[in-house]
C-alpha cells in the first residue's frame, strides 16, 4: 500500500512512518517541514509545511498520478495562551489553520491520488478534546475548537466523498507520550499507533465519518 503522512518527523507521525514502513510491500510519503532522509528504501521524505500552498502544490506535483491508498492528516499544533483571559488570537488562528483547514486544503490536493488507490482512506488524527459532550474540565479554547471544527469537516468529506467509495475515519490516538502529549502520557507511541493501524486495517465505508479512539472505542461528538 501507498501510505502518506503528514508531520512525520517525529511523534506519532514518526511512529507511524516506522511502523509501516516495516512492510517493505508498503510505500511511504514521509511528509514535515524539515525532511530528512530515512535510512528505508521503502521512505520517501517530502517538505511540506501543511499551511503552505506552495509546499501543497509542489508536493502535489511529485506525487503525480501515483494512488495513495492512506492519508493520513497528522500534523497538528496545541496552540499557546488557550485560557479564558489569556487568549491569543494569532496563535488561535495559526492552529486553526494546522489542526482543521489544512487537512481539507491537503485533501483537496491530493482526493485524485486517493481515489484512484484500493484503499482509498483519509485518516484525520483529531483528538476526544475536540468532543463536546466529553468537555466537562473547560479551558483550552484553542485547541478544543480546532479539533472539534476539524471533526465536523471531516464529517462533511465523509458524506461528500461517498460517491467515490473514500472512507473518512477521525482517530484519537489516545494521551500519549510525546513532545504534545508530555511524560505523564498514559500511552507511548508504539502502542497508539498499531491500536490506529487496526483501526485503519478494519475500517469499511460503512465506517466512514466515524470518531474512534486508538482502542477502536467509539467517541461521542
Ligand atoms: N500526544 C497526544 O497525547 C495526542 C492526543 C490527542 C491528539 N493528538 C494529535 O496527534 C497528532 C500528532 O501529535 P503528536 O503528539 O505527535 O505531537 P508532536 O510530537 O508535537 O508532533 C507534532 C507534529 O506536527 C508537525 N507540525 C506542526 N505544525 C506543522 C505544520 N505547519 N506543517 C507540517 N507539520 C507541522 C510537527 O512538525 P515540526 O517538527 O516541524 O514542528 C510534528 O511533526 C496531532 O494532530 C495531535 O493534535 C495527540
């Protein structure tokens, strides 16, 4: 399979790249806004910043008519001064334009690629933060909004993206232990990651605009 990543340079982008790239049947479109090379035949880094159109278009370019049966929106920003009383709105905005736009501006892009693949899945890494009915703590406006915004656009590519047999799926790899997630994390990377990848592996289009967890548990909006 033709597997293509965004934010792959570390965290559970990184860890996705490693596990698929594992399966030297698989191929994978290793994207970040500072590529470096990864010892894999298998790896191909590409520069992407997801914000940038310049960078969408020239990555579109290399991609060709290659099919892209897995895209995966993971790149994502927490966003600073999120606390009511505080709120930035640049940093706001700037996180808006990661975590929700960009995912649908990539989609857009490359939904060719993927419709001419066999698996022909988006994946949207969100989070259970975006989830309003599981907001009870407050706080974290910024970051809380652009998952639960990218959730309802996701959604809407689910519907949209029906006719032409694409899957949508929005995943929460659970509290894990990165740079975002911190060391009190619950979870590491590897085991988020192969809980997302059976996700993935299982879904159909019947599951398409559908909120899991990394566990396969369904979250509520
Ligand atoms: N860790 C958790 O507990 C947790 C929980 C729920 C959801 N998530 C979601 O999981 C995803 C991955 O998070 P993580 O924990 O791996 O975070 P991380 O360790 O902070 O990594 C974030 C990744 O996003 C990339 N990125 C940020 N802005 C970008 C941009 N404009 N263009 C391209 N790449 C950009 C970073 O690249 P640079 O190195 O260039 O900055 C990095 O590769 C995010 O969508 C996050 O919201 C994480």
């Amino acid at each position: 399979m033709n597997i293509l990543i965004t934010g792959a340079n570390r965290g559970l982008g990184l860890e996705f790249v490693q596990q698929y790239a594992e399966n030297s049947q698989n191929r994978i479109f290793a994207c970040s806004r500072n590529p470096q090379t990864l010892e894999k035949e298998n790896v191909s880094t590409h520069k992407l910043d997801v914000t940038a159109t310049e960078d969408i278009d020239n990555l579109k370019q290399q991609m060709g008519e290659t099919s892209i049966d897995i895209l995966i929106h993971n790149a994502g920003v927490y966003g600073s001064k999120s606390g009511f009383g505080s709120i930035d709105v640049d940093s706001w905005i700037h996180t808006l334009k990661v975590n929700t736009i960009a995912p649908i501006k990539l989609s857009e892009a490359l939904i060719d690629n993927v419709a001419a693949s066999d698996k022909k899945t988006i994946v949207i890494v969100t989070s259970k933060m975006g989830s309003i009915s599981d907001n009870t703590s407050g706080g974290s406006y910024v970051y809380r909004s652009s998952k639960s915004a990218v959730n309802m656009a996701g959604v809407s590519m689910s519907r949209d993206l029906k006719e032409k047999g694409i899957t949508v799926l929005l995943l929460h790899p659970g509290w894990v232990e990165t740079d975002m997630g911190g060391p009190n994390a619950l979870l590491k990377p590897k085991e988020s990651i192969e809980g997302m990848r059976k996700v993935i592996r299982e879904a159909t289009i019947n599951d398409s605009g559908t909120f899991f967890a990394y566990d396969g548990q369904k979250i509520n909006w």
